[in-house]
C-alpha cells in the first residue's frame, strides 16, 4: 500500500472508532435526548 492509502485507512479506523466507543462504553445512557421529538409532544398534550 502506498502512503495516501494508509492514511486513508487510518482515519477511517479513527472515525469508526470515535463512532462505536460512546455506544460499546454505554456513555450517555442516563441522559434525556435533548431533542424528543414529535412522540414526547404527544405524551405531553
């Protein structure tokens, strides 16, 4: 592999990780979606 593909790789395996870690650590479970959307609205009304 040349250098550019390794890179490449590389960050790709970054990205992939920052993305999985939050989820497999199970960080930010106990926080409430900041955003709840349309069916905590009706919970609501």
């Amino acid at each position: 592999m040349n250098r550019n593909t390794r890179i490449n790789a590389l960050l790709l395996l970054v990205v992939a990780a920052l993305a999985v870690l939050p989820l497999a650590l199970g960080l930010g479970d106990h926080k409430e979606e900041p955003f709840a959307g349309a069916d905590a609205e009706a919970e609501t009304a």
